[in-house]
C-alpha cells in the first residue's frame, strides 16, 4: 500500500536537497507505481551521492522509508543501501548496531548475510578491533568457498577489506594479493579515479616493500595503473616498469632518475637493500626464462654476471630464490653450476609471452621432425 508520508518525505527533501531533486521525484513516481525493481538501484545511486550525504538525511531517510521496503526489493541492494546510510553515523559503535539490527531481515539471503558481516568487519578495522574484524572475514571467507552464486560484489567487497586489514598490519604480500582479488572482482568504471589512484600507488610500494612479491606484471598489466601517469606518482609507474623488465641497468638508471622521490619514503630507504636483492633475482629468473628447458644448467659465473654479483655471493643470491619458492633445483658447489629443474609460474608482460610464443613454435617444430624421423625409421 502506498504511504501518503512517504510521498510527502520525499517531496520534503526534494525541496531541502535541489541537486539530487529529480532523482528523489523519480523515486517518488516509481513508488506510487510500485516499479520496487527500479526504486533499488535507484536508492542506492541516491544514498552513493555525495551530494545528499551531505544533507544528514542518510539515516532518517532509511528509517522512515527504505527499512518499510525490506520484504519488497533484493536482500543484497537492501544491505548495501543500508550500508551507504550507515556511514553517517559519526560514531562507528552505532554504525554497528545499526547494521547488526539488519541481520534477521535478510536471514534467507546467504549473499546479503556476508555482505553485511563484511561490511561490519571493516568498521571493525576502523576502530582498530583487528582480531574481530579478521575472525569475521575469515568466517564468511570459509562460507564463500562452500556456496555458488553469490554475487560477486561480495567477494569485491571481502578483498577490499582483508587487503585494508592486511595494509594495517604491514603485510605487504598478503595486502598485494587480496588487492589483486579486489581489482579481478571490482570492474574498473566502479571505482573513482581517487579510488584507482590509491589502489595503483599502495600496491605499487607492496611490490617494492614485499619480500617475496615478484609477480609484477599481474598488477602492471592492469589499465588503472595508468592512472600513475602525469601525477605526482609518475616516478612510481616508471620503476614498476623498470623493475618489470629485469634489467638492472635500466633499473639503477631509473632508481637514479627519481633518487629524490625515493628518499622522502622512509619506508623505500629503508628496503633499499631488499629492493636491490629482488631485481637481482628478477634478472636471474629472467635468464632461466630464456634458456630452453633442458638447457638450464647455470654456470656461476654467468649467473654472477647477469646480476651483478660477485662469484662468491651467487650461492646465496640462488640460495634465497629457492628459499622464495620460486626456483627449485640443485646447487653444485664444487663444478659451480646450479642446476634448474623447475621454475614459479608467474604472469608473464606481452614482450615475454612473445618470447613464450616463439619458443612453443620452435618446440612445435622440433616434436615434428621427430615424428618424421620415427615414420621414417618404422619403414
């Protein structure tokens, strides 16, 4: 039944609230017709606006208005409309209340359920409540891997903050990873460009700052990061890409370039040492990649050369790499040869998957001749 009050309210803020005024009068005309599918995505988009956020009426207008929609439109469009009110509030306990009164409304919605418990966590974060905030993400993490179907802004929304709690920590790796999941499950238009520009910049430093993050074209084949260039975080793109490349004279060169930017991060001259010793691995990784794969028995003067090591620290350079998980095989101290006999998978930039590409035609080549040898053998 449609509400007289209700389409007074909204004729009221209609008038207190001029710039998002045909958004709240479409939503007053698709009320009296009772369109609940379209009101949905168009409360949400009006409880996003920055404009009506400013009005205080975020969580009035919920109470009096879309909390008596509860059994008309979608549990998950609901939640996430209640957690747009929710940042109102200026103290994050009542937030949590707010949203932990909601529970029983969407108790037949798995998805609405660990969005909202997600949504809970991260103002958990926010208070600095880190063990309630992480046994809540684990505990939808573990639900999520038993169910099918669940839209995938929960698993965007998951992410997000296991990667927010994981930055807290200063777990660089775990931070890059869930960050990746987030950005896999977040299409790009969604996000602001202060949004994409913050993602791009923590991200980049967890490459420079994680000790054992060495998959970087994963992040630098991703559009956003694009968003670096012409800013302030240029300098940031540009040794990612540097880095990327395994080549360390293009990489000091780079390190040189921007020797300014990188000394007003305590954080990255702090690292420097480790920073050093992970382009030194790249370049080792890198010349693996290039030999063919039963020609990959390194010399340790090779390796020393490649990476600018001397002969003596080549053993612990390899050492640290098999250590990472990233190579596997034998060390020969006495001939001085290591002897590679498996390599870390890793997304691989365009230049290498042409590399890839090459050496598969080539091998291609090669099981043809045999098998041309053999028919001919057999006659």
């Amino acid at each position: 039944m449609i509400s007289s009050n209700i389409v007074e309210m909204l004729d009221k803020l209609s008038l207190e609230h001029p710039t998002v005024s045909s958004q709240l009068e479409d939503i007053k005309n698709n009320y009296k017709e009772s369109m609940w599918h379209i009101i949905t995505d168009q409360l949400y988009n009006l409880t996003s606006d920055a404009e009506f956020d400013q009005g205080g009426d975020l969580v009035t207008f919920f109470n009096d208005f879309v909390i008596k929609l509860d059994t008309k439109i979608n549990e998950l469009k609901y939640i996430r409309i209640a957690v747009n009110c929710s940042r109102q509030f200026q103290n994050i306990e009542e937030a949590i209340t707010f949203l932990s009164n909601l529970e029983e409304k969407v108790k037949d919605s798995i998805g609405a359920q660990l969005f909202l418990k997600v949504s809970i966590a991260e103002k958990r974060l926010a208070l600095g409540q880190y063990n309630e905030c992480f046994d809540l993400l684990e505990e939808v993490e573990g639900q999520l891997k038993a169910q099918n179907d669940i839209d995938q802004i929960v698993y965007s929304e998951l992410y997000k903050t296991l990667a927010l709690y994981y930055r807290r920590k200063e777990k660089y790796t775990e931070f890059y990873q869930n960050g990746l999941q987030f950005l896999a499950y977040t299409p790009a238009e969604e996000l602001t460009e202060q949004e994409k520009h913050e993602w791009c910049i923590n991200m980049g430093k967890a490459i420079l700052l994680g000790k054992d993050i060495y998959n970087i074209a994963e992040l630098l084949e991703k559009e956003i990061l694009k968003s670096l260039i012409n800013t302030d975080y240029e300098w940031l793109y540009d040794i990612l890409k540097a880095l990327n490349t395994a080549n360390i004279d293009e990489f000091e060169e780079c390190l040189r370039k921007y020797e300014d930017k990188i000394n007003s991060s305590e954080e990255l001259v702090k690292n420097q040492n480790q920073l050093e010793q992970k382009i030194k691995i790249l370049a080792f990784l890198d010349l693996i990649f290039h030999r063919e794969k039963g020609d990959r028995n390194l010399d340790f003067e090779l390796i020393a050369d490649i990476t600018r090591l001397r002969v003596e620290d080549v053993e612990l350079l390899v050492m640290k790499s098999m250590s990472l998980g990233l190579v596997r095989g034998t060390i020969d101290q006495v001939d001085q040869i290591v002897r590679v006999s498996w390599v870390k998978p890793r997304m691989l930039p365009r230049d290498k998957i042409k590399i890839m590409s090459e050496k598969l035609a080539k091998w291609d080549v090669q099981i043809k001749q045999t098998l041309e040898l053999l028919t001919q053998g057999s006659e």
